[in-house]
C-alpha cells in the first residue's frame, strides 16, 4: 500500500511538471515583458505632428500611427503626465512643454523606440 501511494505520488508530480512547466515557461517570453518610454512633448517638433494645443486623444492616434509607420507594434498604452520642472517658458518649436508622453510597447521593441528618439524609463 505505502508503495502504491509514492507511486502514485511521484506519478502526479511528473504529470504535473509535464503540463505546468511548458505552460510557465511560454508566459514568460520576452515578447509579453512590458516596457516603458518617455518623451518630452516639445511645442511644435515631435514627429508626429502635435502639439500641446492638440488633445491628448488626438496626439495619441498621431503617436501611435508614427510608431506603426516606423515599425514599431503591440503599443499597449499612451499616457501624459504634466511635469512643471520640465516646462520651459520659451516659445521656440524646440522648448519643451512640461507634458512627459508614456508609451508602454513590448521589449522587443526597444531598440526601434530608442532609434526613434523615445528615453527608456529606468
């Protein structure tokens, strides 16, 4: 009997391992990790051709076609956030607006985001 239960015992951990372990293994793969980017919104030189005049919602589908455009896919999110040490008071196309741009894509995509000029967040 005590037999029949290691058995039986052992059976179930291998069975176990033959189904989790794969299953564990493909959910983490580099492809899923997330990543974050910042860009300082500047006042009229980003590349997709907004500016701080323009709706968050509008620069949104401007950024998002700009990295399609530029092969960069699986963009999960794009957010604003309002940084006052970062406003610059000149009115210059160059002059940073204080709003930071987050961009949330896939690892995979980091060398393609930093080429097109976007700051990996530490």
């Amino acid at each position: 009997m005590k037999f029949q239960f290691h058995f039986l015992k052992t059976t179930l951990r291998f069975l176990l391992m033959l189904f989790i372990v794969p299953v564990l293994m493909s959910c983490s793969g580099d492809d899923d990790d997330q990543v974050l980017f910042l860009w300082n919104q500047t006042g009229c030189a980003d590349p997709w051709e907004t500016g701080p005049s323009d709706s968050n919602e509008d620069t949104t589908k401007a950024i998002e076609s700009y990295l399609s455009e530029n092969g960069v896919g699986n963009v999960r999110s794009v957010s604003f956030e309002f940084d006052d040490s970062l406003a610059t008071g000149c009115l210059a196309c160059s002059c940073t607006t204080g709003t930071v741009i987050y961009v949330e894509t896939t690892v995979t995509n980091s060398s393609k985001m930093e080429a097109l000029g976007f700051v990996r967040e530490v």
